[in-house]
C-alpha cells in the first residue's frame, strides 16, 4: 500500500484494502485475547501474594474472567473454521417444500422464520430474493399435530435447504446466452402496482446443468436479472468445486426426493420435543428455541466435526 503505484488500480487496491482491513480484525482480536491471558497471569501472581478477603476477591475475580476467556476463544475457534475463499461472502439460502403438502409448504414458511431469525441474531442483513407461495399454506423433517387437520392426527413434511456463497464478480466463470433460457413475469406478494402489473421478474435457465434462479423484489428488470446473473454464477462455481471434490458427496448429485430417508435434520413436536441432526448426533429438546433461531449448537458442532459441508439435504419435522 506503501508503493507509489498502489492507486494506480483503483479494483485492485480496494481488495487489498479491504484484505488488510480483515487480517488487521483478526489480529487484534488474538492480541487483544494474549493480553487477557497476561493479565490473568499477573492476578494470579497477586493471589498467590494475598491472604484474607483480598485474596478471595482476586480469586473470584479470576473464575470470572476464565469463564468469558472460554466463551471467548469459543468463538474465535470457530472463526478459525471459515477458512475457505468464499466464506466471508454473502450467503444464498433456498428452501424448497417436499413430501406433505400443505404441511411441507408450512414448514417451509417455519424453516424461513427460523434461519432469518438466526440471521438477525448475528447481525446479518437479510433480503428475498424469490417467494413462491405455497398452493394453500405456507429438507427437514417435522413431525407434528398438523393445524389443518380436524382429526388432529400426527404428520411428517420434509423441506430441502440449500446454502451456498455469493461468489465474486471477479471469479472466471464462462456463462454462454446460447445456453440461458431467461423468461420475465409479474412479481407476487407486496410491492405496489408497478412490481405487480409489470414483469420486472426474472427466471434464468441454465440448460446444460438444469440450474434454475429466480429474482422478483426489484423494481427493475434489468436489476433482477443482475441478481438472477450472480446467483447463477454463484451456483455454476458451486457445481464446479463439487465436481473437482471427487471424494465428498456431490452436492449438485443425485441428493434423493424432498421425503424419507434423505433427512439431515430432524423437529419432533409430538409426542415429545426433540431436534436431532443426524449427520453429527447434536440434540436439543427445547424445540421452541431453536424455531427462534437458536441453531448455533448445531452449526458450531458441524463445522468442528470437520466433515464435507454436503448441502441441499432434507431436513424432517416430525409432529409424532
């Protein structure tokens, strides 16, 4: 940054600025933790020095600055993790509905709730891209007492999940017109007369691969199809490492029908309370919290279990 010729580039210094900017954030949290652990070291010491109440004091005061060191490294352990060259990109999560129905279209409704929920916890910004309602209401699997049924009998819906990364603009990825099947309709949902009564919505086919991306919440055509673009890239780069990663699940493979036997995850309501992940073993009986986006115990836990991140699986809900 130094060099005379550094702005000369005005692209290409602002990814090294904003590069320094990351390293300089990750340094300063592990020089800030190292003086912590200094100056538990020197309390210790004073401890060992002191008799009596003070003593007991600085001893307290130790127990409590160990127990925020814990969570601390906690987390800067799994901000270890996220080493790979997209994994500070933004994030494109779909949901798609399965094996039950109206049941499935809700849980669907459920699940977006939930990973927004989540998203807000941590700070994250959270937009949508594409909504397409269900026929009537609203992959994991759920098992509950259906609302829709006046038997009140237990049902199981499956949804599918897919995360993938935003990729840069600058990755190399050849996307040939000849290829694309691009179709433009009206927008569903909130947005005022002009989104509903113009086709500014856009759905891009990529015919070789069968990849589908979906944009309605701008205004402008010409926006959504930029989004639409990028999504498309960003799936198409997915595809490529996946096939390059010959030893893991293709994630882009055959992953099964939305339905039994292919789920991840599991959301028991009935007859007793339980989300299990299946891959990991992790569970959590307060089901409640975890609809409320409490899932970084079973984020946390597959990111240290170091396992391939094999995405667009089913998750069950059960309602037992």
């Amino acid at each position: 940054m130094a060099e005379s010729t550094f702005w000369d580039d005005q692209q290409n210094s602002q990814k090294v600025i904003a590069e320094s900017n990351s390293l300089k954030v990750s340094i300063k949290e592990l020089v800030a933790y190292q003086a912590r652990i200094d100056d538990m070291m020197a309390m210790q010491e004073l401890i060992s020095e002191a008799d009596g109440e003070e003593a007991e004091l600085y001893v307290s005061e130790l127990e409590e600055t160990a127990n925020d060191l814990y969570s601390e490294i906690d987390r800067i352990e799994i901000a270890s993790f996220l080493d790979e060259p997209f994994d500070k990109n933004n994030a494109i999560l779909s949901i798609n509905a399965g094996a039950g129905g109206t049941e499935s279209c809700d849980w669907a409704d459920m699940l977006l709730r939930m990973y927004t929920r989540w998203a807000e916890r941590q700070g994250y910004a959270v937009e949508i891209l594409d909504l397409v309602p269900g026929e009537e209401a609203g992959i994991h699997r759920l098992v509950r007492i259906s609302p829709f049924d006046s038997n009140k009998r237990r049902h199981t819906s499956f949804c599918a999940v897919d995360v993938i990364a935003e990729v840069d603009d600058d990755i190399d990825i050849e996307i040939r017109t000849e290829d694309l099947r691009i179709d433009t309709y009206r927008a569903s949902g909130k947005g005022g007369q002009h989104v509903n009564k113009t086709e500014s919505a856009i759905r891009i086919t990529h015919q070789p691969s069968g990849i589908v991306v979906a944009c309605q919440n701008e205004r402008s055509q010409h926006k959504n199809k930029a989004t639409a673009m990028k999504m498309l890239k960003s799936r198409l780069y997915e595809k490529i490492e996946d096939e390059k990663r010959s030893e893991m699940e293709k994630v882009y493979g055959d992953k099964g029908e939305i339905g039994w036997g292919n789920q991840i995850r599991s959301y028991v309501f009935q007859p007793y309370q339980m989300v299990k992940d299946l891959r990991i073993g992790v569970e959590n009986g307060n089901v409640q919290a975890v609809m409320d986006g409490d899932l970084d115990s079973f984020i946390h836990n597959w990111l240290r279990a170091g396992k391939p991140r094999t995405r667009n699986k089913d998750i069950q809900m059960e309602d037992a």
